[in-house]
DNA sequence: TCCGATCGGCACGGTACCGTACCGATAGAG
DNA sequence: CTCTATCGGTACGGTACCGTGCCGATCGGA
C-alpha cells in the first residue's frame, strides 16, 4: 500500500508569508504518555477540518499540537495511520431516545444528526475520511466499523418499535435505517442542497408512514 | 479557507460545444487548442483515480498528459481550477430507459447507476470531489449542478408515472429521487459495504412499493 | 504555402515536507 | 526524592512541487 507521501494543495496551507504559531496556549505545561497522544489526535483533526487532507501533513499536526515530529514518528509510522486514530477518536456515543414512541424517537435522533451536519466540523471531516478511505482499506475497515456504531441507536429503536408491534415483523430494519439516514449524507456531501427543517418529517412520514401499524 | 488566492474560474465555464472532428486526438504526434485541453483533463482525471487528492499536482498532471507544466498553466491558474473543469468533464449523459412501465425503469437505471459504483473509477473519483467541495465552494456548486443533471433522468421517469397515475399526484419526487439513490451512495462511500444484486429491487419495493396505484 | 499561435522541453530559485538523529529538560512513576 | 522514559527543540540532507521564463519546434488556419 501507498505509505503516506500525501501532500495535496487543493486545501493547503501554503503561507508564504507568517509561520503561523499556534502551540495551543491555553494548555498546562507538557502532557506525556496518553496525554500527548491525545492532544495530538485532537489537534491531527482539527487540521484535517481547517486545511483538509491536502494539509494533513505531520509537520502540520506537530505545529498545530505543539509537539515535535520526533513525537508524532514515535506513535504513528505515518500520516495514514495517524489519520486512522484521528477517525477513531471522532466517536461520540449518540444519545439514545427513549420516549417510547417510534415517531418522536426517530425524528430526535435525526434531528441531532441533522444539526450535527448542519452546525459541527462533521461533515468536513467525514469527506476527507470518505476520500482517503478509497484509497487506504485500513480506513475504510475502520469507517465501516464507526458507522455501524453510530447507526446502531436508530436500529435500536426500530427493533423495539417492531417488538412492540409498530412496524411489520418483516420490515428490513438495515434498510430502512439506510432510507431514513442516507438522504441527509447525500444533500449534504453530494447534492449539496440545503436540509430545510421539514425534511426529518417528511423523510419519517415517506419511509416509516407506509408502515406504521396499530398495535 | 487558508489559501488566500485560490484562483477558481468561477466564470471560466468555455464547455466547448465545438465539433471536435478527430477520429483519436489522443495520443497523436501533438494535438493544440481543444485536444490538448482535452488531453489534460483526461490525465487529470487519470491521475485523481490514481493517486488522490494528494497526488493531484500540476506536474503530475503534466507528466501523465504528456504536457509542460507551462502549457497546464496557460490553461488553468489552479489544481482547483483543473479539479472543477476535470470534474464537469466526467459528466455523461446517463441513458434514460423509457419501456413506459414505472418499475422496470426504475430497476434498469438503478442498475446501471450501481454498476458505474461497482466497476469504474467514478466512487473514487467522487471521493475525492466530495472532499474537495467541502473546502472549495466552487466545486460544490459545479457539483451541485452535476448531480443535478445526473438525478434528471430518475425524475423524469417519476414524473412520467405520475402523470400515467401510476404514482399519487402528492408525491415528492425530488425527495423520492433521494430516497432511491442514496443509499446506494451511502453503502458505496460512508459504510463501505457490499451492494448485493438484490439490493436496487429491495429499494425500490420499500420505497415504491406503498404507493403503487393502479390505473 | 506561409505565418502566427500554441506547444513541449528545460532550467531556475524558492518553499514545504519528509524522516532521522541528537540534545537537554521534565513529567510522572516508584 | 530519584530516576528514567518521554517529551520539545533543533538541525540536517533529500525529495517533490511551485510558478515563471525562455527557447525552438510545429501545428493549423488563412
């Protein structure tokens, strides 16, 4: 496989002008071990959303995370496998709707989805991961394996939605958590169209209403 | 947006609708005006299914076109430039099935659309423009407008059904257009898994299917 | 046929990043 | 408190790409 050598300068930052110094100030004074692990993650993510891959550069992430290169080499052999922590790091457990009813579960968590689309570096990190994935299988493993967790809620809650009774036992859930999440991926990172606020509900009503049942 | 020039021709859109009469301008001695035009955005594209964003370059590009950089810069200020024209160039009109019965067009365009995911370059392609848009806003339009022209067949299709009355007249068509697109995209490029053959079926089951009329 | 516009080749100085090595400092465990 | 592994800082040669300038060659329209 390709080691690293990526160096794009579609989204570079190409300064000719000021060195651009931002050890993060705010900080104590030097975390070790786990602690500079972190820090560094933290700040390899917030250059892929400022600069995209095309500035995901280890000297980039050693400026931005205050730490020296020697550093960066002694945990990640390469910017690819930086990246792939970086992704891992980028996991927040979604909250979990529990009001019991199917409607107004669905429509919270893809309300929160939405804002995190419309409102977080989100979908600006998730493009970059989406390309580098094409290109590195480590990525896309470990992709597959993130979006499954982050679906994983909203399965949940049409699983007991047809244990109750409120969806037909045959229903593919898969498919339909497919049919409820992937329209706002799509308008956000393909068509780029705007998500007005009426698209959660008339997403439910077009996937789910054919198939609510009374219990 | 760090990168303070960034020089896309936002007007630059000469799509040359010339007649082009050459039976392979390819690899010819050296073809001028248009065929080296053409020739570069070929690489261009070449060198983006091959290499990434992050081998995107103009001397890779000249490299592979068999150009000089200067003749690349004489065309194109930017890789963002080059990337927008290259993108507007992997346009094709997608042939749109007209049988006159709502379900087999349906099934015959996805079909073709899943094959172009499975077996061209184009979901690595469109990896790498989906990552490019999110930090070059004029790509995203230009990439808005694309998609745009690719959905059309898929509406017009809706739309003749529905004008036979084979779909309700209240119908969204727009957003039943993303509901049986998407999740082909999104299997493809976010959860990276497999598309099984029966999958366009399945699709279009649970999302056509409820709202099948007869006439 | 002829001439201008375009092309490929080449070279240039400048910049950014790579990957490694070594240093002194210090955090953090014992 | 002591000690050591880890850290930040710095420097280095090497590589790749940038953007420009200038050639002579040659395509292609008049």
């Amino acid at each position: 496989m390709p080691d690293g050598e990526d160096g794009t300068r579609l989204g570079g930052g190409d300064r000719s002008g000021g060195p651009e110094r931002r050890p993060d100030p705010g900080r104590g004074p030097i975390s070790r071990g786990a602690g500079a692990r972190r820090r560094v993650l933290e700040a390899a993510l917030a250059v892929l959303d400022a600069d995209g891959l095309g500035g995901f550069t280890m000297e980039a992430v050693a400026r931005r995370a205050g730490a020296s290169k020697a550093t960066l080499y002694r945990h990640w052999p390469s910017t690819g496998a930086l990246l792939v922590d970086a992704m891992d790091a980028t996991y927040r457990p979604f909250p979990a709707p529990a009001t019991g009813r199917l409607e107004s579960d669905v429509a919270e968590l893809l309300g929160a989805f939405v804002a995190l689309l419309r409102d977080t570096p989100f979908p600006r990190l998730l493009g970059s991961f989406i390309a580098a994935a094409e290109r590195e299988p480590a990525l896309a493993a470990r992709h597959a394996d993130l979006t499954r967790r982050r679906r994983e809620p909203l399965v949940e809650i049409l699983r007991r939605a047809r244990e109750r009774g409120e969806l037909p036992a045959a229903l593919d859930l898969e498919l339909t958590t497919d049919l409820l999440t992937a329209p706002f991926f799509y308008r956000r990172l393909v068509a780029h169209h705007p998500i007005p606020p009426t698209l959660v509900g008339e997403v439910i009503e077009q996937v789910l209403g054919p198939h609510r049942q009374r219990r």
